[in-house]
C-alpha cells in the first residue's frame, strides 16, 4: 500500500514538474522573444532540458532547418541590416549569411574520441554547458547570429542572445526566423531567445542570470573585459587591427587585388579586415598602380589624404562612428568629392604615425606605409596589431619572411597570399566563425567551443584488440 502511494506520489510530482517546464517555454513567446531576460533565460532551460531528449539525428534535423532558414531569409534579414545599421554592403551582407549558414561547425564537431589500452576503455564526450548567454555585435547582427546559433545548439545548448541596441530590429526577425524553423522542425520553442529591446540594463541582467552558465561576447575590448569578469565561464572575441605586409618576393598583382577585395569587403567592417598595408619600398610603386587597375580603388592625393583624415579621426583621436561601415562615395563626398559607383575603397600612403595605421578604422578608407625592408615591415605590422591575437595577413612567396612574420605576429589568424576572408573559410579552407576568440584563446569558435569535457572510463574491459 505505501509503496503505492510512494509511486503515485512520484508521478505527480513529475507530472507538475512537466508541468512546470511546459509553463516556462510558454512563459516565452511563440516567437523567441520575451518581455524580460528572466523569462527568456527561464524558457530557454526548458527548451535545452527537452533538447537533451531529442536524439543525435533530430539534433542534425534542427541544425540542418537552422542553415536552410537563414539561406531562404537571407535578402531579407541583409537588407534590413543595412537599412537599419547604415553598415556595410547588401551584397556583401548576402555572402556573409550564406557563409555563416552553410559553413559554421554543426553536430560533427562534437563526435566523442575514445582511448583503449592494458586497462580498459575511456570514452570523451563533449557534453552542453547548457544556457548560454551570447552579446553580440552591431557590425554582424545577422552571421553572428547564425554562426553561434548552429554552433550553441549543434552542442546541445539553448542561448540568449543580448544584440547590439542599434541592431534590435534585424536582431529580432533573425531570431524569430530561426525560432521558427526549430519549432517548426520539432524542436522546442526557447531554444533561442531574447528581448524586443535589448539594451545595458538587459546586458547585465544576462550576464549576472543565475540559470545562465557560459557568456560569449563578441564585440569591442571593454564587453570582453565585462564578461571575463563575470565569474563565469566566459569566451572573448574582441577587436582587432590587421596589418597586411607586402614584401618584394610577392606576387604584386594578385596582393593588389587581394587587398582591395578584403579591405573593401562590407566596408571594412569585419573584425579580419586589413586595416592597414605594409609595404616594402622596393615594391610599393607596383602595389599602389595594381590596386587602381582594380577599377576598384580611388587614390587620395595627400591633401585630400589630410582632409579625410580630419573628418574621420576626431580631435581626441578616436573613429568618427558615422562614418563606420559607410560607402568610400559617402566619406568622400565630405571633402567634395564626387567619385563613381565602381569605386570600393580609396587608398593614400601614410606616414607610420598616422592615426589610420593605428586604429580600427572599418570604414573603405586605407593607409599605405611604405618601408624600407621586410624586417622593418614585419615590426612595424606586430606593433599596430597591439597585441590583439586577431588577424594579420602577408603576402610573400618566401617561406623564412612568412614564417618569422607568423611567429612574430601571433595572430588567432595568419592569411598567406589571400584576401582576409579567406582565413574565416570565404575562398579558404576550414570551416567559418563569426565569434573569433583572441583574447580567450579558444579562435574560430566551432560547435565543440561551447562545451563541457566529459570522460567515463571501463576499467579492464572492452579492449577488443
Ligand atoms: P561593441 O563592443 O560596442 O558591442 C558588442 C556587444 O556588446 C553589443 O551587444 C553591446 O550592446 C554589448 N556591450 C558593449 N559594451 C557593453 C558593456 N559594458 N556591458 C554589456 N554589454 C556591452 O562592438 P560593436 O561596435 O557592436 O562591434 C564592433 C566591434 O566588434 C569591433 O571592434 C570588431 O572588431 C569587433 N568584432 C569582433 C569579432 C570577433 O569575432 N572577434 C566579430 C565581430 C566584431
């Protein structure tokens, strides 16, 4: 008789329990989105518990619903990026999407790796952190989106996101959009999430969330600096400046062209862009006339060199930010120049010193520095890199120059002979991110990033050799 109530007793309370959780994932919207952090995060534990419950294969279901919504949305979410940010390029938006969709890491990532010897088995698996908290940035609010998405959930997490407040809009459709497609492919609703209006105050509510295990900031040096100061499992990827060195073992034109389609990719709004060129002297003349037979570039003489300077850098030497992710015949025009729409980027040899050599600029607007050999190039390149890990670039067929730039660079990404982009997987091989960790060390963050190391051992057994 006791034993029966006792199971009875049980029943109900995994029935109100159910119960519970059920209430929670309707606490959020249908949609992804809740009227507090609270309650997307809430939400979002119920929905990764019941993703615990979906096997291996419904898991690759939900992914692969995931990359198949993002490439159908894509006009539509790249065009209200640009119409919202004022940043970047539609057709630029449109590639960036399809990257994110179809090259971010999914469930393959997390195939577990075994050990057997004299005794026994271990088996490593990469098991979910759980709920993740993920701050994300103005310049990408729809690749960050995906990329992280596919890569959270791929490892079994839920994640709220916390988006830039000047890309709420695009933010909320490319959650809803991808909410959607989970939910309609079976999987449960809250799995993403967050609020109509993101801001500071909501920020921090993520990051101090009780229920919210691991943060992901992708962003400038100050939100990195905040959530590694959380307490919590946290990854960085932060900003970067990344020098381009040109040496006279080169193959000029192909470095000419390559840089100019990285440097004006999206307006030099990705972190990986080229910012500056370092140029030995021998070849700079050579470099500066390939670029232009691009049809692609636009060459300052230095008067107008001084005046755009004026108007982008301000007096207390920071980036003018209406000026980020601007077209070159916006910026230009502000020193009354009226260039033609096949223009991408305009170009102008620079002193060392100059404030564009040092600073992120992300905008088509890029310093040339000419120097006297690799050795003062391959300084110089380390010094405004400042340290950041991000991305440095070389173009140079010799094997001793790439290597000590390599070595000296200590960049999460070396490009050789290409365009930036070719080091997150455009035109490159490997697979892509759009959280690139520098500053936690983890790099082009993939599904296995976001988990935890698990290790069970048979001891004595199931060596079957
Ligand atoms: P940002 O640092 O201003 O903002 C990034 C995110 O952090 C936003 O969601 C913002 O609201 C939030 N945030 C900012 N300060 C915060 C604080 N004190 N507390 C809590 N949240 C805070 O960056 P941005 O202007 O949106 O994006 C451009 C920057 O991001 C550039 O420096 C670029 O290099 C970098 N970036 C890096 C990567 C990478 O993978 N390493 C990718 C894209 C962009």
């Amino acid at each position: 008789m006791e034993t029966n109530l006792e199971s009875i007793s049980a029943a109900v309370r995994k029935v109100l329990e159910e119960l519970v959780e059920e209430r929670a994932s309707l606490n959020g919207s249908p949609s992804g989105i809740c009227e507090t952090i609270d309650a997307a995060v809430e939400s979002a534990v119920a929905a990764q518990k019941r993703l615990q419950e979906i096997s291996l294969e419904g898991r690759k279901d939900l992914i692969a619903a995931i990359r198949k919504a993002a490439l159908d949305a894509n006009e539509r979410l790249s065009a209200l990026a640009v119409k919202e940010t004022g940043l970047g390029r539609y057709e630029d938006k449109v590639r960036e999407n399809v990257l994110c969709a179809t090259k971010s890491t999914g469930p393959e990532d997390i195939e577990p790796r075994a050990y057997s010897g004299d005794h026994g088995l271990t088996l490593v698996e990469y098991a979910p952190r759980g709920v993740i908290g993920s701050l994300t940035p103005i310049t990408n609010p729809t690749g960050t989106l995906i990329h992280n998405s596919i890569c959270m959930i791929s490892a079994g997490n839920a994640v709220v996101f916390n988006a830039h407040p000047n890309a709420k809009e695009t933010s909320v459709e490319t959650i809803k959009t991808l909410h959607r497609a989970i939910v309609e492919s079976g999987g449960p609703p809250g799995l993403i999430g967050s609020v109509p209006k993101p801001t500071l105050d909501t920020a921090k509510e993520l990051i101090e969330h009780p229920k919210v295990s691991m943060l992901v900031a992708t962003g400038g040096r100050p939100v990195v600096n905040v959530v590694l100061r959380s307490g919590k499992k946290a990854i960085g990827a932060g900003a970067g400046n990344p020098p381009v060195v040109v040496d006279e073992t080169a193959n000029v034109r192909r470095a000419a062209e390559c840089i100019i389609n990285g440097a004006s990719m999206n307006n030099n709004i990705f972190c990986t862009s080229e910012k500056e060129v370092i140029v030995v002297d021998a070849v700079a003349d050579a470099l500066i006339k390939f670029m232009l037979e691009t049809g692609k570039a636009y060459l300052l003489s230095p008067e107008q060199a001084r005046q755009i300077t004026e108007i982008v850098v301000t007096p207390e030497r920071k980036i003018n930010g209406r000026f980020i992710g601007k077209n070159v015949q916006v910026i230009l025009k502000e020193i009354g120049l009226s260039i033609g729409e096949e223009y991408r980027i305009a170009i102008f040899e620079a002193p060392k010193t100059h404030p564009l050599v040092w600073l992120e600029q992300m905008m088509p607007v890029l310093p040339i520095v000419r120097v006297a050999n690799v050795s003062e190039a391959i300084s110089l390149a380390v010094e405004v890199e400042q340290g950041n890990r991000h991305t440095a670039v070389m173009h140079s067929n010799h094997i001793e120059h790439m290597t000590r730039f390599a070595r000296a660079v200590q960049t999460t990404i070396f490009v050789k002979n290409g365009p930036s982009y070719a080091g997150i997987g455009l035109g490159g091989e490997g697979h892509t991110a759009f959280t690139i960790a520098g500053p936690t060390g983890e790099g082009l963050t993939s599904a296995r990033t976001f988990t935890r190391i698990r290790r069970c051992t048979l001891v004595d057994s199931f060596r079957i050799i």
